[in-house]
C-alpha cells in the first residue's frame, strides 16, 4: 500500500500525538518546548472534555430533578380526584389541583358531551350548544395555540393571558369535557411542549367524570 506526501501530511495533522508517542522508533528527538506545548495543549482538550461532561451531567441531574417535582405534582392532583363521589366535588377537585399543584387559576371547565337526566350537574360546569360543537372537536391537547373566540369569552379578561392549553378529557374515543388553561408567561405553555404528563392527567379526571356521569356499565 503507497501512501503519498499529502496522506502523511494530513494524518500528522490529524493526530500531531502520534509522532511525539513514536519519535523514538524513528530516532526524533522533539523539540522540549513543542513537547510542552503538546502536553498542554492535550490537557486544555481533556479539561474542555471534562467540563463539557460536568456541564451534561448537571443538566441531567436538572432534568431529573425535574422530572421528579413533575411527576410528584400530578400524582398530587390525580389524589385530590380519588375521593370524588359528586360533580360538584369533581370540579373543586380540579380547582384545587390546578391551584395548589401548578398554581394555576384562570381556566375554563366545561362537560361538552350529553348528561343523562337523573344526573345532577353544576350550572357552571354546563355548556352553550356552540362550545359543546366546538369542544367535541378536539381530540388532543394542544398547547401555545390561542384558543378560538368562543373560548376566549369565557376565559377572565384580566389578567393579560399570553399562552395557553387546551386539554380535551376523553373517554372511549369522545371527549367528555374540555379543559382550557391560560397563562400571563408567554412561554409557560410552548408549542413544543410535551404533552404525556398532561394527557395523563386528563385521562384520569376523564376516568372520574365518566363514573359520575354514569357512562361506565
């Protein structure tokens, strides 16, 4: 195998350790202070090795702490769901989660899909045909997107709300009720933001409200 001069010079380049690991096989004697500067210039790599791994590490205990105040947050709203034996105790279950869990108060809770009769509901949490046709149509959650004007209405004027979250509660394919969530922080509800937690969520104050509307045989 032929290796030109531009090959050699390249690998050199490329790896400027090998020859100082093999002078002596070929009787060179580097230079000290190019030696040095070698040495040094490999443990500068090997530092900015080693605080790029520091800096990855932390950011992965961040995430994982994060990860664990999250997921401790909604198992602490899914609780306030589990003693729940009346509509009217659903809906303050949900205010309180939201309040004393994510600290979150201007929302809107509506039943879109139809109430037996011999189901009492609270008057609040009854919708007009238009946000029931309308709520029936969304299918996942869906967070940054300003939600449409009709929804707007009964979200509070004040304060300023920037971003928000639509969360649709679904049981057996249909959406029971829907959830939507404002926020004054622009970025608190993302476009890019993931929604397993959220949806989780969902499917639990879903579960509840179809035992309390009497859908589960």
């Amino acid at each position: 195998m032929s290796i030109n001069e531009a090959e050699v010079r390249a690998f050199l380049h490329a790896q400027p350790q090998w020859l100082y690991e093999h002078a002596a096989e070929f009787n060179l004697r580097p230079i000290e202070s190019k030696i040095l500067s070698f040495h040094q210039g490999k443990m500068q790599v090997m530092q900015r090795k080693t605080e790029k791994m520091a800096s990855q590490l932390i950011q992965m205990l961040g995430d994982a702490d994060a990860n664990h105040t999250l997921m401790t947050k909604f198992m602490a709203f899914s609780q306030h769901l589990l003693t729940v034996n009346t509509l009217a105790q659903w809906q303050r279950a949900v205010r309180d989660g939201l309040k004393d869990e994510f600290a979150l108060s201007n929302y809107i809770l509506k039943i879109v899909t139809d109430i037996p009769k011999n189901v009492r509901v609270p008057a609040t949490l009854l919708a007009e045909d238009k946000i029931k046709a309308i709520g029936k149509k969304l299918t996942a959650p869906e967070c940054g997107v300003i939600p449409v004007a009709a929804f707007l209405e009964l979200l509070p004027a004040q304060p300023r709300l920037e971003s928000f979250l639509q969360l649709p509660l679904r049981w057996e394919g249909q959406t029971l009720a829907i959830l939507i969530i404002g926020h004054e922080d622009e970025k608190h509800f993302a476009p890019d933001m993931a929604t397993e937690w959220v949806t989780a969520m969902a499917d639990n104050m879903a579960a509840v409200l179809a035992r309390l509307l009497k859908l589960v045989r």
